[in-house]
C-alpha cells in the first residue's frame, strides 16, 4: 500500500476549483434566501441541516460492477480495502457528504486492521455498519470450507448454517475494532423451483440463525435484516418482503431491525409507506439507497425517480420532527457502477440523496397537517410539490463550499487527474460477475 | 320473493343428466385409480376429501360485475337477497361444493332476517363470513348519513368512524343472527395524492378503530382484515399489503386474522410464500379466491394462472397436514362476472378450487420432503408438477356424482333452462359500476 | 342552460388576485433569468414558448370521476356539454393553458350544435380531437341498438362492428361542424379468458373497421388509435400496446396514428422510448396526459413520477427541435378526478404538463450530444438533471400573469366562489361508476 | 478431447431402464386412448406428431448458470464445444426432443470445425441458430479489440460497430459451415442513465448495422432478432420491445424475423398475444423458451407457469394448423441452470415443451371457434382447459419409449453415472459470472 498523494483531497486545489463559481453561488443564494423567507423558512437553518447530513459510501461500490452478462472493468480499480479507502476520501472530500464507509466482509479483509484504523483517521473517514458475505462461496478461505449454493443462514444442513453464523459474528467483532456499531445481514437464500425449499421450515431456520447471531456480537450492536424480492433466488427468497422482515426481528430482539433498499421490492410497491410502517412498529434499520426502473437495477440514487426518493425523504423527516422515539435510522448508498467512474456516482448520488433531505425539510409540515385533516388532497400534493420543485441547487453548493468540498465536485474530480493517477499504479482488475457459461 | 322451481334443484333432472356420462366416469376413475395406486395413493381417500371440501359463495357475485367504464347487465339477475340465494342453491346443487354463503351489507339487508334463514335452510344452505360495506356511500340508509369519500376506518373525523365502526358492529350481529361466525373487513380507505393522507395517523386510526369493532363483535366471531395494494385509491392504502395486515392483527387480538384475496398483490409477488408466512405467524384467515393477470381483475378462479393456485393450495395441505395450531382458513369465492352467466362461473370456479386441492393432496409429501433436505431442486419441483399435471377430473367429477351433484354442472344448468326462467320473472337491472362522467 | 357570471372569468378580479404576489414574482423571475443566462439561456424565449403550449381539456373531467367500487358525487358537477364549457373556461382563464377542449360522443351530445359553437366562442374555446365511445351500451339512444358487451370495432358480428363504425363517422362528422381536427378511437374490445377470442381474427377485424372510419371521415381528419394494456378487459386487448396500434396505423393510412395514454402500459416500461419510436415511424398522434402509481389510475399529471413527464417532454422537445418531418403531437389532458374540484386538479395538471416542457428547453443539447458521443453518461444524466431540478414556476407563473391568468390559479379559483356558485344552479347528480352488485 | 463412452448413450442401457416401467405405461396410455376416443381424437396422430416435435440445445446451458452475485460451479462442467455436444447428446438420447444444438460464438469457437462437424454427426446432432456475443468483451480474441461498455451494434463509434457486425458475419459464416440456416441476434446495446443514448439515432445506427449484416450472410439464412425489456442496460435497451424488433426487421428484409424470448417481456404483458401478432405480420422466427417469475429468471421451461407456455403452444398451434403462409418457426431452450444438473433441466425441460404442444393439440378448435364466434367465454375457456388439464404423460412417455429414449429420463440419466463419469476427466470451473467487486 503506498497512500498516494492527490489533488482531489488538497483543500487548496478545492479552493482554487471552487472560486470561479461563489459569485454566482452567492447571487443564487441569496436569491433563493428571499425566496424561502417569504414562505417563511430560514435557508441558514436548512443549509446547516443539510451539511450536517451523512451518508455512508460503501467499499465494494468504488470498484467496477457488472451484471451476470459482463463487467467491464475500468482503469484504476483499487486493490483492496487501502484502495477502496482512497477512493472513499476523495468522495467525501469533494462532496462532503460521506464521512463513514460500510465495509463488506471478506472482500475487506485484511491482516492489518490497526493499519486500516490508522489510514481511515489519516483521512478522515469513520465506519458505519459492517456487511456479511455468505451468497457467495469463498473457496480461498478457509473459514468457508462448505458452499452455500443451496442457501447460508437458512441451509438444510447445520453444518454450512454454522459456518454461516460463525462469519457474521466475525464481522461484528472486526466491525467493533474499527468502530462500527451494526452489522448488516442480506443473504441469497432462497429458491429457484416450486418444491425445492420448504417456506416454513426455511424461516424457522433463518430464525435461529439469527438469534445466534444476535445472542454472540456485541451488545451495544444492532442488526440489521435486509429483504429483498428476488435475486439471486428467482422462485422465492426467505426473507422476500418487509413483512417477513419484521416477523424475523420481532423474533429476535429489539436491537434486530429491518433494512430498506429502495430496490429490493415488487413493482409499483409503495416504498415510502413501508417507511412509514417500519417507523410504526419501531423496527427501521435504515436505508440502502439507490435507485431502479426494472428490478434490482442498483443504479445511482436519484437517478430515475427523483420523487420517490423525496417522499422517502418526506417520512424521514417526518418521523424526525416527530421525534418518533427510537427513531434513528442508518443512511448508506448501495449501488452498482456499470457504466461510470464509481467515485463520480457515489459523489453526485450522495448529493442526490441530500437533495431530497433537503428539499422535504422545505415541506411546510403545519400546513400539510392541516390539509390532510381537511381532507384537502389537491393542497396537501400542492404542498410538497411546492417543496419539491424549489431549485435547492444553492443550499446543497454553500453547504459544500463552506466545509471546503467541491461546489462542482465531477468537474472538481476531473481537474484533479485523480483517475488517470491512481491507474499508473493499480492493475486492470479483469474477471468479477459476467460470463454465463 | 316467490320461490321458484326449477329443474336445476330437481335431484331427478340431475341423475337423469348424469345417467348418460357414467360408464366414462367409470372408466376414467378406474383408470386413475390403478394409476394412483401405483403411486401408492388410494383415489377413494383422495375422493373422499374432495366431497368434503367446501368454498362459500359470495352474494354479490350471482350478479353481472362491471368495470369503472360499464357494467353490461344480463337477462335474470337476482333483485334481493333472496334471489341470490336461489342462485347459490342453484350452484350449490350442480356443483355440489359451495354449501355457505357470505352476504354483504347493506347490499344485502332484508326487513325480514327470520325469512332468510328460513330459505336458506330450505336450500340447504348456511352462511359463511359476513362483509360490511364502508368503501360506497349509501345515501338512501339513514344509518349512513356521513360520507366515506375520504375513508371509513382511519377518516380524519372520528364522527365517520364512529359511523364506520357500528355499521361493522351490525354486520356482526347480523351475521350471528344467521349463524355466521366471521366478520370480513375491507375497506377503500387511503390517497390518491402524495401527502394526502398522513401514514402513521390514518393507520393509529385504523387500528383503533378495528379494535372498537373487536370489542363490540360476539365473542365467537373472529375478524378478518383483507389488505389490497391499490383501487380505489390509486396512490396509497392504509392496509396495502399483508405486512401492515399483520401489523394490525397483531395489535387487535387473537381472533383478528389476515385475510388474502389472490388479485391483492404486487405483480409478480409470490402468494404462496405469503400465505406460508401468515401460517407461521399463525394469523392465516383464509382466502378470497379469484384469478387475475393484471391488477384485481376478479376473474374465476384458476382462469389464468392454474399452477399458482396449485401452490397455494400445496401450502395449505402442508399445513393441514403438519398439524399447524390453529390452522382453520375460511375459504370464499371473489369474483366479477362481467361476461359470463355467474351461476356458470362460479360453479366451474368451485370446481377449479377443488382441482387444485385435490390435486395438492396427491403430493408424494415423504419425497418431497427427502428432495428439500437433499437440496435435490429438480425432483423436488418434479415431485410437485407429478401431481399438478395428473388430471383430477374423474375425481372431481366422481365426488360431485356421489353427493348428487351434476357430473357436468354446465351442461346440466343449461339443460335446466334456469337463466331462461328466472328471465321472466325478474326484470333487467341497469346501472351499477360503469359511466364514468 | 344558462350561462353564469364568475368572478373566475372576470379579467379585473383576477388582477386583483395577481397584484400582491407580482413583486415577489418580480424577484424570483429576475433571480431565474440572471442564473439561465449564466446558463447561456435567454429566460424570454423559455417564458414565450411557455406561453404558447397548449394543452386540451376532456369535456368528461370536468365532473367527478370514479372507480368500479363508487363514484362520490360533489357540488356542482355539469349537468351537460353547455356546463362543462363553462367549466372549462374557468380552468383555461385562471391556469391559461387549455384554450381547446375535447369532446365524448354520445355524451356530449347536444341537439343544438351552433349554439355549442357560439357559446364556445363566446368562451374563447376551440375543439380538439373527438372521442367515440363504444365502449358502453347507449340503452337510450336508438343509434345502439345492439350492446357492445362483447365487444364493438372487432365484435364476431358485422352488425355491431357496422353500428360502431357508423358511430366513429358520426362523431367525426360533429368533430368537422365543430372545428375538431382529428378523431380519437379507444375501444374496451378484448377478452375476460383464454380462449373467448381468436386473437388473429379480432384483429382483422379490427383493422377492417377502422380503415372504413378512416375512407367515410373528413379528408382533412387525423384517426389516433388509442391503444391500453388492459381494462376493461382482463385478459387480452384488441390494441394492447403501441405494437399493435402500430400494425393497425400501418395497415389503415398515412393521417392514421398511435396515441400514447401515459396510463395504458406496462409496469416498468419506458414510456419514453415509445415515444421515441413512434416519432422515428411517424406514427406519433399525440398524448392523454395523466400519472398512475399501478395501473390506468389516471392520476393528476406528475402528481406520482413528474421526472418521467419530463422524459417525455425531453423526447418531444428533441423531435422539435431536430424539426422532425411530420411532427405535430395532439396534447389533451385525459384524468379521473375522484376526490379533487376537477376544475382545480385540470387547472394544476395543465401547469405541471407545460412545467415539464419548460424543463425540456432548458436542456442544454448541443453539451447532450457531446456526451452522448462521447460515452459520458454520467455527465449526459447531470445535463438532464439540471434543466430538471431548475425551478421554473416564476416562468410558468409570469407567462400567466401577462396573458391575464392567475398567478396561483388555485387560489384565485377559492377566491371567485365559483364552485358553491354553480352548486347553487346545478343539481347534485349520483349513480355513474360504483356499485358492483 | 476424449469422447467418452456412457451408458446413458447405450441403447441397451436405456431400453433395460424402460423395461419395468412399460406395463404401466401401456395400462395408462390405453386408458388415455380410450379417454380421448369418445373425445374423438386419434391418440396415435398425437403421439406422432409429439414424436416429431424437436426444441434446439443451447449449447450455453449445459455449463452451470449463475448470477451477478454469484456462480456455483458443479462438478464435471464441459470444457469446450465438444464436452457440450456430449452433454447435448445424452440431453437428446434419454429424452429423445432435442436432435439439434445452437451453439454461441466466440465461447464455442475451435480450430478445428470439421472435427465438430463429424463429432455431431456420429452422435446425432445437428445445428439449430448460431448466437453472436457482443455483449461482451473478448479480451483474448484479436478480433475484438474495441470494448462494448458502451454498445455494440448501435455504439457511437463507427469502428466498434463494424468489429461487431464483422463477428455477426464471421458467426454466421461459421454456422453455414455447419449446417445451420439461421442467425440470433441480440445485444445487451442500451442505457443506464436518462439521457446515456439518443434514442433515435442509436435505434437508426442498429437498423444500419443489422442492414449490414443481413447484406453479408448467406442468402439461405434466416436473420432472428431478439428484443428485451431490460439487463444488462437499466434504463433503456436499443431493441426494448416487439415494437422495436418489428420496426427493425421491417426495415431490414423478409428473411429478417423477431424472436421471441418468454422472459423478455414487462410484467403481465400477454405474450401469447404478441405471438399472434407476429404471426399476423408474418414475421415470427420462433422462441426462446424458458420460464420467468419476476425478470429475465431464465428458469426451467414450465417451472413457473405452465398455462402460459400451453397458451403459447396453443397459438402456434393455431397457426400451423391454419397453413398461416411462411409459419416456420424456430424452437430452442434457453435458460440458466444455477441450482441444478444442466442435463437433468435440459431434458425436464424439453419434456414440459413437448406437453404443452401435446395440450394444445388436444383443444377442439371446431368447438372453441363456435364458442369464439357465439361469445361463450365460459365454454371457450373451457375447452381450453379441458384440453390443458389432461394428462398426457403417457403420450410423451410413449413416444420417448418409442424411440429408444427413456420413458423416465431423470432417472436414467442418474442411473447412468454419467456426471461422475465426467467429473473425473473435466476438471472443477470456477469464475464465470458472480463478484460484485
């Protein structure tokens, strides 16, 4: 590991990139400030709520992803965790938005974990929750010996479900060295044919498993379970839905909560309502965002439905102005990065992702209340599509301007030849998902 | 009401249709028979259990159903709830499986209750769950004065809830009057508009206000809350899927069940994983049984996609089977007849719901179990497709002989001339659905 | 009739109602203009072309809308085609965007059709496409005499296929006395079950009648064929998608082409890229703008997915400018108002459809196609994404406010007291949709 | 490559596997000929006509699939082109329905073609469609030195569109060489991101591009483009649709056909009916079959919804037997084998082809026709069902036994040995697809 030297995260080159642009900044500033206060709001207040905002970058979406037809790798790919940690500075240097990473185990594993604290302090970043890996096998590991081709948590041998528990509580202990404080769980178990796996048997399974997990990492962990509809299972997965979700963390403990991927349900379902009910029953991990049109697309945040991701955001900030007692969700981008340079899709989905904090902190909520008790629908939607629709551009740049991140960060990345430096030193990383036969 | 007679009751007219379609029956069924035995199943135990097997008739399907853009009425239809109950006995008589009724209200509501029972018992019918009606306005019963344009159950004013709530407390009563004992609540209550409604809110006042009907209903009755993803309200539902049913059940009581309607779903969603999940949880009511290829088209059963009611049904028999606490699953018929003589569809519906139960307990369950645990996909799924694809019509056919019932429920009710009768004396019945000015 | 005096149609109240909010719009259309043309966009242009879009109002959604379940009636609603004028004046006085409505034969029929056009020139309205409607039974109107329960432009007989064919050239023949261009066919023709309809046959069918429409209307008359994925039927549609609407334009004529209804697709599908296509055939009619969250909710525009009304302005305003021979779209507003004052939900919609094409002309194309070129399609995203996330209500607002309309149509609507003014003239009228027995 | 000798090529072998299986056999397929005489059919003309039906091998599938998340390899994979025309072998010899192979360039390439030739003669097989890959990068193959990231066919870059259609070419030369009459193409060509491609011109730069290639393949070839909704591209793909396919193939020739894949399509879409419609337009090329849940699952052919392949059937049907002029289509399995033996699915699968086309010759289409023309969608969808639920497992059991194949294929290939048999000379795959990193 050489830790490399790069202008994207020398604040004077930010600087430099950075003041062309104030004093149009500035005159959209103030311009929106006399707008907002004649709707009564304090662009001070949301600008600061908004830099307050984070989200967390995860490790394995700075390298190239790929679908099970091809990846095509791209020029600089990091290594491994040193690299991948690299990458996540440069992001959250110039968005200033994601001053934690969520590592995923093994692929993050190292034998130097003081030297990855270390190099994570030297940059400035912190950990958010740690992720387990047992829908792959890992044949080079020898803590891996049994497949989990027919399933990990919910296998019908006890053997491989041990195995499984065994490395989730590995990655909550690496997780409390570096400093995380939650592990998330999300497994391919499941089923391709009618027949092949037994529903109630496979939960019942999935349940112990996880109460096992839940009873070894440390207590002042949560756990998080993610659901998902399909894939890689394409008859029936075992945890499929929020609702089996929830009958599982019920099952196992208060700290045992259940995680949203904006991607990981049916069609036309209405994702910010399921908010809304886990916010209900008390059992919201958090959120794996990104965003999708067909299935699990993991495109960028924001990228196709820019309203959803606002209304998701207009339940959150409900719930927090609400003060909903227990209420503390978890914020990590989870996206794959087919056809972009990741560290450019993680920056502008991770300001995507404070736009619409943004932009449902503009919701005058007293109003609403009063038009949803009117039965008033035309100017309860009026309402936060007036909050939706103001240009929040402004707020989200003086936000990054005034932390010393980029207010153009893609233009900010490129001047800094970032890419093309760290490809002189890391190898064309060939191979990874693609290649059906 | 003048009850009618009809050839189509006239247990001489059945036999006499029958006599010429016995010696094939005959045949078949020992053909199956020795098929069956080879498997080492007994076709007598499996007849058996079909002539057992009963799904009750909904009162307001002996009517044409419509759409929002028209509803084309037919010659005959039933003028009260008397008329409908010929019609169920018609279909009770030929196909010899919907012994029960489920009436809904106040579309069903009669001055004189003791008369209906009187009918019903002479038609040898009894009465299954009844349903109440708060998704329609109905402006000319004074019990009604409020309007549910804006919901029922979780209405922003408590004075519609109040409302909501005794009409549902009348039901009941009604319904023990009749000798039913299950209450089955669905309502239209949700948004067209985000930000419409308040999630957190209107569902707080859903539940509290299905526990007031909790409270009130007769202590034998259990309480079924049916959950629909959308329609009529297009944007949001307050019990949008069987997560939030399980949410509310949970926080009623024991006896408040969740209910599946095969046509309440996401595109695409796998319902028997769902029904086995409600099992677990052992808050399984039962089931309106429908078929659909779009959203809730209420087609007949097993019209379009046979082999998913198959699974469900695989599901249910496992349950029966493995003995599950408390499995005791209302079944009922829900469809719209929009094209078709109802008395048509809904007898062949019954007779597809009974194929698909009959033909989930020809599952080889000792080697489907042995391929689940061996992780053997292929015979598991080929152990569950050996039973979908044997035909079951002798069976069926042969179990519906035996109680009396028509070999060919079709061919007899049109050689009854029952539609042409029950054309003189009741008169056309416009209106309805349809006209969307 | 009698035709009402409004304070909404009153150019000085409207003034009024403007005067307070013109300096705060002042400001903000300022602030706008200085930051487009930092942007190198001239702000004028944007607000001339604005001004200029138009839209055309359905005669049938100026009354309630409503679902298969219920219709909830409201104050006021328009007893005939004189009364839904006037209502539309009002939308197109106060949101300034619909200067052309659209008629629905029978139910607009009058039997004085110069006082229709005299009234409607009173009103400064024109006619746009004309509507058909074989879709229900007329059981009053002795031109159907046979039902179209089974179907109308395709039924299996040549008499009912010969009276709708009559009717479309009917409604052609009032569309050309009334100044209308262009004749809109939708059908409900299709199938409940497999097997009810030999797919090919109908489909000839089909095609047959509609090339007798297209040789009997004017020569001067443009035939949009309509086409929708499903409802009211459930298992197949005669023109299911843009596919066949397509082989059937093909088969009939060059002035015969594909409407595209934002709510008769697919889950998941690319509306867009229809759109697209259809302009790379020629085939593009136009649109019947709305928004849906499931199925042909026929929601307000942009209420669910304003980002895909953008795409879709995207492609159009594309086609435009790369002057696309034979590119003249039709644009009407096609919705269902149940639980909003249609007026007021026509008045919004009409402003979010001219939001999305003033977003479309800030798109910076000459920077797209570079990066389309070049491979950068996180850069090509962000060039959407920004003409996209730019407020443009104080265009939207100031295009308004110098033709006369209101500044917030809304708001000047509650002001002028129309609705309780015509609920005092106008009887409540129920029945329509709902009722399922 | 050494070809291996096996029992399950032994005729013998197989015959003494069918041995005490064909008294029970005979006993069931008297009793079904007995069933479907007083039906008045011919069980022999079926049994011959199911004997004549053959579904292409895709030479792809025998290897084990896998998905973007993961690949789990079995052991004894083929290595090359000659293990799979091994495998293929045993597919066709114990299930006695898949005489030819279709095989993918460049995955199937070899120096030595003659080799292949002689291989596929001795072991019976011959070539169905050849595939082209340029879905993929080929990093090893000199002749694709240019990268498809960014497309292939419709690709920006004139030069990485004239790499691909020279592989087109090169694939289709190859494929007369052996023997085969036709060429499938499809591209992963598409769009991430809103805004990524232009999608005219990219959908102008495809018609160029196939217009090239079908100007250069031999003139007895037949030209198959495949469309899909979505993946690898998750916002748009260049040829989405039928919609597209046909709009292409219209633009290119007549011997220029769509293909049709069951997995390609939205959700619910109708695909039977897009089926009639191609056939409608007479350019049909045939199908690839496999069975879906939710996206493109590429499951086992029938696993998932039965009915839906026999409606298909039931079309093509149809079809032949109307002599509809220039209906010849093309019938090969594709699918993706992740969880069990690729041989055991392969034959399983033919098998569920085969008795869907078996139903569907068992429909009375005189009386479905009267019942189509009368409007009786009960009795149609009926006489579809009629024909759908019989069991004509003893028909394809007997034409298997017929002709030397294994009246139960599973079990003779498990008795066999042939998979330990190749796993002791080919050697443990890993890779492949999987790794998200």
């Amino acid at each position: 590991m050489d830790q490399i030297t790069t202008l994207a995260l020398d604040q004077d080159f930010v600087a430099a990139q950075n003041a062309p642009l104030t004093a149009a900044l500035d005159d959209d500033y103030a311009a929106l400030g006399r707008a907002l206060d004649r709707r009564g709001i304090d662009i001070e207040a949301i600008t600061k709520a908004v830099s307050a905002f984070a989200v967390a970058a995860p490790t394995w979406a700075v390298g190239s992803g790929g679908t099970r037809f091809a990846r095509f790798p791209m020029a600089g790919e990091p290594r491994d965790i040193f690299d991948k940690l690299e990458d996540c500075a440069v992001v959250n240097a110039l968005a200033g938005a994601t001053p934690t990473i969520s590592p995923h185990f093994p692929w993050d594993e190292t034998s130097d974990l003081p030297a990855l604290k270390e190099l994570a302090a030297s940059l400035g970043l912190g950990f958010d929750a740690v992720n387990s890996n047992t829908f792959q096998d890992h044949p080079n590991d020898p803590r891996h010996p049994l497949s989990y081709k027919y399933g990990s948590l919910s296998h019908t041998d006890p053997a491989v479900r041990a195995q499984a528990i065994e490395h989730n509580l590995r990655c909550a202990e690496i997780g409390e060295a570096l400093g995380s404080k939650a592990l998330t769980v999300w497994i391919g178990d499941g089923a391709n044919f009618p027949g092949q796996q037994h529903f109630g048997r496979a939960f019942d399974r999935y349940i112990e498993s996880v109460q096992a997990i839940y009873a070894g990492m440390p207590e002042t962990f949560r756990l998080f379970l993610e659901h998902k509809m399909y894939e890689p299972a394409f008859y029936a997965t075992v945890i499929q839905d929020w609702g089996s979700s929830l009958l599982a963390a019920q099952a196992v403990g208060d700290r045992c909560l259940c995680l949203v991927d904006l991607g990981h349900h049916a069609a036309n379902v209405n994702i910010e309502m399921i908010v809304a009910r886990l916010v209900h029953a008390r059992k919201l991990a958090g959120f794996h965002f990104n965003d999708s049109k067909y299935g699990d697309d993991d495109l960028d945040a924001g990228a196709i439905d820019p309203y959803r991701l606002f209304l998701v955001f207009n339940e959150l900030v409900d719930a927090e102005q609400r003060r909903t007692p227990g209420f503390q969700p978890s914020y990590m981008l989870d996206q794959s990065h087919n056809v972009t340079d990741p560290i450019e899709s993680l920056m502008t989905s991770a300001v995507e992702v404070q736009r619409a904090y943004a932009q449902a902190l503009l919701v005058d909520r007293t109003a609403l209340d009063e038009f949803q008790t009117a039965n008033d629908p035309l100017m309860a939607s009026q309402t936060l599509k007036r909050a939706y629709t103001t240009d929040v551009q402004p707020i989200l740049a003086m936000a990054r301007n005034r932390k010393g991140a980029a207010i153009d960060p893609v233009a900010a990345y490129r001047a800094s030849g970032y890419r093309a430096a760290v490809a002189r030193i890391r190898p064309v990383k060939t191979g990874g998902s693609g290649g059906i036969v």
